[in-house]
C-alpha cells in the first residue's frame, strides 16, 4: 500500500478510536488512538502537507492520557508533538491557528505539572499564549493571548468542528483576565463563549461536553459572586451536575468536576437558605472530590482548601445556632488546611490564599478558647498571603482584610497600639486597591471606620464613612432584581446611619450628613421613584433623550422569568448590554441637557431644605456610636446631640435592638426560623414611651421651639406638623407617641413619618397632582357623589387559615355610620350645597384581582384585613385576601395583595404612578408599617410605603399587630374627623384645612382619632401607639 494511504487509513482509525473514547470513557480506545496515530506519523513521508495534522493529532491524544492518569510523561509529549506541528507551518497558512491552539492547551497541561519547565516552552510562545501570562503575570502578555484567541475564533467557519474548542479557550482566557482585573465585560464574554461551546459539541461526545459544561459553570458562579444574580447560580448548578453526570467514575476529571459542584451547592443552598443539611452536601461531595484527587495532583491542595473551607462554614452556622457539636467542623477544617499548607510552599496565588484560610481558622479557635498561640500564628499566616500576593492582585483585598481582623484581635489582647497602627493602614490600603470588588472596600472602609471611632480620631473616620457610603450605590445597583438589592443592602445595612453619626462629630458636617443618609439609605425605594418618573420634565427640554432614556430603561429591566436557559440568556445580555448603555446615556443627559445636571441624582441640600416649608423634618439616627437629632428647616439644618439614647439607660427591648444593629453590622443574618419573632417585645410600653420621651422628643420640641418651629397646640393655629424620619436602630420607634403622664407629642405636634426625604419630595408632587385635580372636578356645583367621591371598604371577616376578625364588619358598619351621620347634618345645613358627600362601597371577602381593579374607582380605600410583614423578603409583605380555589380546594383559598403585586399594577396604568382617583389608603391590618427583615429597616420596604409608591398621596398603617375592637374605634373617630371638616373651616373648635388632598388633614384626623383611644385606654399604649400616617 502507498505510504501516504496507509497514513491516512491510520489516521482515520485513530481519530474513529478517540471518538469512541470520548463517547465511552474507555481507555483501551484511548490506548489505541495514540498507538494508530503514532503510526500515522511515522508512515507519513517526511515534507507531506498532512503530517502537521497528523502531529497535531496525536498531541491531543497524548493529552486524553495524560487527562486520564495524570502520568506526567503523556504531557511532555503532548508538547513535542504539538511544536513539531506548530514549527511545519508557515505564520500565513490558514492551518497555523488551529495548530497554536493545541500546542497552548498542551503547554498549560505540562506547565501544571512541571513549573521547573516553564521558561523553556514559554519563552518560543512569546505573548500568544495564556501560560507566557502566568509565568510573568503581566497582563499585557494575557491581553495579547486574548487577541490572539479572539482571532482563531474569527477566521474559524461556524461549522468547523474545532470551533468549540477555540471558543472554550477564548473563554477560559477571559475568565482568567476577569479574575485578574474584576473587569465585568470579560466575564460575559467568557460565559457567552462558553455557552456557545456547551451548545455546539455534540451530545455524544460526553467527556468533552462534560469538561465544557463545567468551565460553564465556574463562570456563572464567578458572575453570581460578582453580582449576586440568583439566576446564573441557578444555572451554574444545573452544567455542573450536568458535567459530573456525563463524567465515568473513576475518570481523573470527575473529581474537578465535584469540587465545582460543591462549591456552587454551598453559594446557592446553603448561603442563600442557612439551612445546615445544604452545606451538609456540599462537603459530602468536597469529601468525594478529594479523594478522587492522586496524591501527585496539583489541584489536591485547592480541594482539600475548599474542603476545609466549608467545614468552617459549617463551624460558624452552627455557633449561631449554639451547637456543641460546632467545634468538631472547625477542628476538622484546621486539620486539613494545616495538611495543605504543610505540603505546599511557594507564592502561587492558590498557596497564599490557603494560608489566609488557616489564618482565618485559627482566629475563630482564638475566639473559643483565647490562647494566644492561635491568633499569633493567625497574625503570620494573613501577613505571608498578603506578602506573596501581587500588589494589583484583586485577592490582595481580601488577604488585607483578613489580617487586619486577626491585628485588632491581637491588639485587644496584647494592649499593643502598632497592632492596632497596622491593622488601621491594612484596612485603608485594602480599601484603596482598584480592583477589589466594591463590597470587599466596602467592608475594609467599614471595620477601618471603627478603629478610629475607637480611638476618637472623628475627622479621619468622616473621610472614610464618607468614601464608604458613596460606594454603596456600585453595590446596590438600580438594575439588578428586587431580591438582589434586597441582599446588596443588607451587606451595608447601618453604613450610612453610623457615617452620619461620625460626621456629626465634626463641626460643620451637619448637611454632609444629612446627604450621606440620603445616598446610603432608601436606595430601594429611590430607585422605585425614579422608575416612577414619566420624565415629562425632561421631555419638554430633550424629547430624543428622554425617548432614549425610556427605551434603554425598558430593555434593562426586561422580565426573564418564563425563559429557558438559551432565551434567558439571550435577554440577559440584552440587559446588561442596556445597563452599559444606559449609564452612558445618563452621563450625557447630565453634560448636555440644560437644567438636567443632577438627572436621577439625590436631592440637593436646598432641595432638602425646600420640602421642610409645610413643616420641619426630624431626622433621628440612633447608632452604638452616637444619637443625635437633626432638625430640617426650610431655612437651615442643626444638629441635636441625644446622649441619653444610648444602650446604658434604654429599656430592655431596646437594648436587644441595640445588640441586633452591631449583629447586623458583622452580617450575621442567620437567624431565618420566622417563627421565633420578638415583635411583640417591641410594642410599645410606658417605660419605653417615657424613655423616648425624656431622651429624644422632649429635646427636640424643646429646641423647635426656641427656634419658632413650634407653636401652641392651643392656639389659633393649631398644632404644627412635623415629620420623623427614623435611622440606624431608630426606624421603627413611636416618636409620635412619646411622653408620659403630663405631656407628650401627641399633645404637642401633628406626626407623619417619612422613610427618606426624596420620598416625602415624590409624596408632596403627588399631593399637588391631586389637589390640582380636586379642584377642577368641585368646580362644578353638583353636591352628589360621584365615583371620585367613593370609599372603597375591603373587608376580611374571615380567611381561609387565620382566626377571625369579628370586628371587621363592625369596622365598615361604623364608617357608614359617620357618613350617613354626616350626610343627615349636611341635608339640614344652610351650607350643604358647598359639602363633598361620599358614599360607602363595601367590598367582602374579595380576590387581589377584584381589588386592584376597583382602586381607580375611589378617593378612599380602606383595609380591614389581616396583615403580614414577611422576616426574610419584604416584598413578600402582603394583605390577606381570598380566591376561589382551583384543584382539589373545596373552599376559598389565601390571595395575598402583596408590595409585588400592588407595583405589578401601578406599572400596568396608564399613567406610571398612578392608583387613578384613589388618594388615601388605610391599612387597618397588623404590621402594615413594619419591616421585620434584618438588615433591611433603612429601606422602608413595607406595605405603607408600597401603597405611596402606588400613588396614593396619604396612608395609615401600623408599626406592630393592631387589636380588632381598637381598630372599629379608631376606624370611627377618624372618619368623623376627617369627613366631618369637608367644606367646614373648624371641626370641634380646631381649625382645619378644607381640602380632602391635605396630608395635613389626614394627619391631624389621626392624631385626633388616636388621642381619642389614649384616653379609652390610657394604661395600655401599646394598643394606640402603633397608627401612624405617612404622606405630603
């Protein structure tokens, strides 16, 4: 036979025994690939245009072998092979590309297995190859080898069967990049690359699927870890079991493929639920990838870490649930960090950050047991990761952070103030790398700010709580899902309430401080405003800009639930393809439109000032650092100190919140059981009532008066009004109900309560918007009720699953009854034909659909109903309603109004923002004002605040559970308060305004309606403290 057939008749054969390899897993068809293709060679004559080919073959063979047995042999003779072919070619053939492609991944096989080699094969590789990168660690030789990556991918056909293989090796070198620089744009290319891989190698081929679906799945982890999108760790799940399900047992891939899996199982199930069977799993399958793992290979070490690392996981979960068993995971996570760290040496990126978790193991242990060896050896450990990491490196951060922790501790036991000195400068200089990820800065920033409240050095740490908040909104971003800014905010939660109170102890830094909690707190809800604008202002100037803006706006937010994986994806880059453009689009708006330079920017100090005109803005931050008080004028802002609110004289339940702010500062958020809820501690009692009182209202109504904000509740005028505005550990205190047996604010002041200013700012346009539109419609002289005139009362006597609210009808029954009360007076009044009437509708026992549909129809909508504030996801909040049940119901069935639900249908009006002719919402239901969530109090996410954002311009809600009896009283002597002033210049000697639309009207109604129960239960204030009004 002719020697070049006999070649290609071996080459045939091998290639046909690879396949069947790959399909089958069985190495005698590995075995007998490299043997016909040995052949193939060495029959081929010397010079024929196939023998590149042909070399270039038998490398990847030589690959499979050494990818099975990990024999270091197969790999250098890969790399002989795979240079021949590539030194055959000239740099013009076509042919070359594909030649360089497997000479690199042969060279990154044997550069794992050999580091004494890597000069000699990287040096003829020159910038082209990855490995050239991670010998030098310059990233201009890895952007090079991008390029050049980049280039085999284009001139390759789309049916080229290689193509996979360059496109999972552009994607690989991305990733590398990524976790080089954190640069975001990297990472999505890589996971596009690799999805385009996953999807063109055939199913058959199952080992190389496998291997793809894997490198798939570590980059959408790496996405989740960068932007905690739930949807790609779900994701990144599903190619990683994937990837061990094609995987033969026994094969040497099978334990990488384990270590990835584990790791993803312990982000997603564990991290995101704390339930302990999760990370129960994932060491079993960590366990299971190590001992796969020979002892000679090279990756032992990162899966013995990661072993060791999710013990200590184990460790710290079940500390928080005081398991005595706790100890036995960190004693296991010591003993296999100490077995990797033994048997490595060098500065390998991987070796260093093994040594950081030791570190960090040791510390722990320190805080069981105190023995000083642990956090000396904890101390040397972090200070040699950090030593042999790169300057630019973004691990660098991390490894500062965690040494710094381990000096404070030290410092602590040893008194030793450089301790201290070097803990402080690692903290600033972690804060200070470039390409550390935003929350890691974060993080530094925050414990750096409190050494120095420590050590009193106020001016420094406002420089630092400073660059910390600003950094927030790159954490939380307008963009990301609901329940990923929930989690962001929750990695921040108290920043800006402890920035304010160190700010506040530099003189001239009052209005400083008031813009960092505008910036750092109501981030949520803000950005909820902001999508709420229907840029009519900016339409007016720039119409093509506001047109641009929409359109971008609309593809960054595009709904992706419903889609598989393939159209999720599609739409996810669509989104953050929108996300780039739209921050582009915003920066141009703010440069060239006229009058637009602060375009979705928070308010401005004059701004701030101008929504205190109707009244002063109380601002009181109650953090473990300070208490103060700011106080808001139209005019100016000040400052009040309230040493007195501080952990040393607060009641019991406040101390417990006290305990749970510096809890929620470490980011312990453990405790998920939702039944263990300490709610009912936290209503409020009178030593509660009189602490809040004696050392926060008292002082602030003492200093509004002395600056003429505050007039004589008795007088002419009436009380004034005033907004509370709670932060840190104050959110949720009654400062409307503070006082005690002889004075009190609400025998002082009107109270509303505000979450953020630029909410109090979005209420107010709503409040003119609709007292605009009152007036146009009682233009006319007609008197009867129209559908605007309409209280819409829904009412639960009954829900399926929840006791019975008896006093539910009673509660409609009594709103009718003012009404009619007031109709009666009004048919025997010279006046009458200048009286608003209202009807009532009820509403009983109705669907989310029913009610949704019946807001626009009405002025008032009224809830009797229970009410639930969700622990864990304060957008789950919701009013309990009912539907028909389907399936196997045989009765109605629980419909819940939830804060979703309730944005689902304002964003489905025609005008966005708009609940239609509905302008008050009361919320006679329990906790409709209450954020339960941990770590989410600055927020403001409940149902009251929902209910503003629907745009209704008042809502009553309430901070705790709400009696039944109680709410058919308050029900009653609101109502005839704030019905019985409609065309009426005074009800019952005070003077009122004579608009329905005045927050000022629904607020004094309240107070009335309240005061009214302080006197019916004057021992029992936790029954009348918790109704609160929130609005312009």
């Amino acid at each position: 036979m002719d020697p070049v057939e006999l070649a290609e008749a071996a080459a045939y054969d091998a290639a046909t025994e690879y396949d069947l390899y790959q399909s089958t897993g069985d190495p005698i068809h590995l075995n007998q690939a490299v043997r016909t293709g040995t052949l193939a060679v060495f029959t081929i004559p010397e010079g024929h245009h196939l023998l590149p080919e042909f070399l270039s073959n038998l490398s990847v063979f030589r690959q499979g072998q050494y990818q099975y047995s990990g024999e270091a042999l197969f790999a250098e003779e890969a790399v002989r092979v795979a240079q021949q072919a590539v030194d055959l070619v000239r740099d013009d053939d076509p042919a070359k590309a594909g030649l360089l492609d497997t000479l690199s991944n042969s060279l990154e096989l044997h550069f794992t297995n050999d580091a004494t080699l890597r000069g000699a094969f990287l040096n003829g590789l020159s910038n082209k190859i990855t490995l050239l990168y991670k010998y030098t660690d310059k990233l201009e030789d890895l952007d090079d080898a991008i390029k050049a990556a980049r280039e085999i991918v284009a001139i390759t056909p789309q049916d080229d069967p290689n193509r996979p293989s360059y496109l999972t090796n552009l994607a690989s070198k991305l990733h590398i990049r990524h976790e080089r620089i954190e640069r975001e744009e990297d990472l999505e290319e890589a996971i596009t690359a690799a999805r385009d891989a996953v999807d063109m190698t055939p199913p058959e081929n199952k080992l190389r699927l496998a291997g793809r679906l894997n490198n798939l799945g570590l980059m959408l982890t790496g996405r989740y870890k960068q932007s905690h999108d739930a949807d790609a760790l779900l994701e990144a799940v599903e190619s990683l079991q994937r990837a061990v399900e094609l995987t033969p047992e026994g094969h040497a891939e099978r334990a990488g493929g384990l270590d990835s899996l584990g790791i993803a199982l312990r982000y997603l199930l564990f991290e995101f639920t704390g339930e302990v069977h999760y990370i129960d799993e994932a060491i079993r399958i960590a366990r299971d990838a190590v001992s796969l793992t020979p002892d000679n290979d090279p990756n032992l070490s990162g899966r013995l870490n990661n072993l060791a690392s999710k013990h200590g996981r184990r460790y710290l979960r079940l500390l928080d649930m005081e398991d005595l068993e706790s100890s036995r995971d960190l004693d296991k996570a010591i003993q296999l960090s100490e077995q990797v760290v033994k048997g490595t040496a060098g500065t390998d990126p991987v070796i260093a950050n093994c040594r950081s978790n030791l570190g960090v193991l040791l510390d722990s242990r320190y805080d069981l047991d105190h023995n000083s060896r642990d956090i000396e050896r904890a101390v040397d450990l972090a200070r040699e990761a950090v030593d042999s990491t790169p300057m630019d490196h973004p691990d660098r951060s991390a490894f500062l952070i965690r040494l710094a922790n381990s000096l404070v501790k030290c410092a602590g036991q040893t008194r030793d103030e450089k301790s201290l000195d070097e803990a402080l400068k690692c903290y600033l200089e972690a804060a200070g790398q470039p390409l550390g990820l935003a929350l890691t800065r974060v993080m530094a920033l925050r414990t750096a700010l409190l050494v120095l409240t420590i050590r009193g050095n106020w001016t420094q740490a406002a420089v630092v709580a400073e660059t910390a908040v600003k950094l927030i909104p790159q954490i939380c971003s307008r963009y990301a899902t609901r329940e990923d800014q929930q989690y962001a905010v929750m990695q921040t939660s108290g920043l800006a309430a402890d920035a304010c109170a160190v700010l506040l102890k530099v003189p001239g830094k009052v209005e400083k401080a008031v813009e960092l909690l505008e910036l750092g707190r109501g981030l949520i809800i803000g950005y909820i405003i902001d999508d709420l604008d229907d840029l009519s202002h900016l339409q007016s100037i720039d119409d093509s800009s506001a047109r641009r803006y929409r359109t971008l706006k609309t593809q960054a937010s595009m709904p992706i639930d419903g889609w598989g994986p393939v159209g999720r994806e599609r739409l996810l880059k669509e989104r953050r393809e929108a996300v780039y453009a739209i921050d582009a689009c915003i920066r141009d708006i703010r440069q060239t439109v006229p009058g637009q330079e602060r375009f979705l920017l928070g308010p401005t100090i004059e701004e701030i000032k101008s929504h205190a005109v109707e009244g002063p803005i109380i601002i009181v931050n109650v953090t473990d650092i300070a208490s103060d008080a700011i106080i808001v004028s139209h005019k100016l802002i000040k400052s009040v100190p309230l040493p007195g609110l501080s952990p040393a004289t607060a009641p019991a339940p406040i101390q417990y919140q006290f305990r749970q702010y510096v809890s929620n500062r470490r980011g312990d958020y453990n405790d998920r059981d939702l039944d263990s809820d300490d709610s009912d501690d936290d209503d409020a009692q009178p030593d509660q009532l009189t602490w809040l009182w004696v050392h926060c209202v008292k002082a602030v109504l003492d200093e509004l008066r002395i600056m003429g904000l505050v007039c004589d509740p008795d007088g002419e005028d009436g009380p004034r009004r005033l907004w509370w505005m709670g932060s840190g550990i104050a959110t949720s205190f009654p400062f409307h109900a503070a006082g005690n047996s002889t004075e009190s604010a609400l025998d002082s002041v009107v109270s509303s309560y505000t979450p953020t200013i630029k909410t109090l700012g979005y209420a107010r346009e709503r409040s003119i918007g609709a007292n605009t539109m009152v007036a146009d419609k009682s233009s006319g002289t007609s008197n009867e009720p129209s559908s605007d005139d309409t209280i819409l009362v829904v009412t639960m006597p009954t829900t399926p699953g929840s006791k019975p609210l008896r006093g539910a009808q009673r509660e409609c029954a009594a709103i009718e009854k003012v009404v009619t009360a007031l109709d009666s007076t009004a048919a025997h009044s010279d006046s009458s034909s200048l009286r608003k009437t209202f009807r009532v509708q009820r509403l009983p026992q109705p669907c989310v659909r029913d009610v949704l549909s019946q807001i626009v129809q009405s002025s008032i909508i009224h809830f009797a109903c229970h009410g639930f504030s969700d622990a864990k996801d304060p957008s789950r909040s919701h009013l309990l309603l009912q539907r028909r049940g389907g399936g196997d119901a045989s009765g109605p069935v629980v419909d819940r109004l939830t804060i979703t639900e309730l944005a689902k249908a304002v964003a489905a009006q025609p005008a966005a923002g708009s609940a239609g002719g509905a302008r008050i919402a009361f919320l006679s239901a329990c906790s409709t004002a209450e954020v339960r969530a941990r770590g989410l109090g600055d927020e403001g996410l409940h149902l009251a605040s929902a209910f503003q954002m629907a745009g209704f311009v008042d809502v009553v809600g309430s901070l705790w559970s709400v009696d039944d009896d109680v709410c058919v009283a308050l029900a009653e002597a609101f109502y005839s308060r704030l019905l019985g002033a409609m065309g009426s210049s005074r009800v019952e000697g005070t003077k009122v305004r004579a608009d329905l639309g005045s927050g000022g009207r629904v607020a004094e109604a309240l107070r009335y309606a309240v005061m009214r129960l302080r006197t019916r239960y004057p021992e029992s204030p936790f029954l009348w403290t918790p109704f609160v009004h929130f609005g312009a």
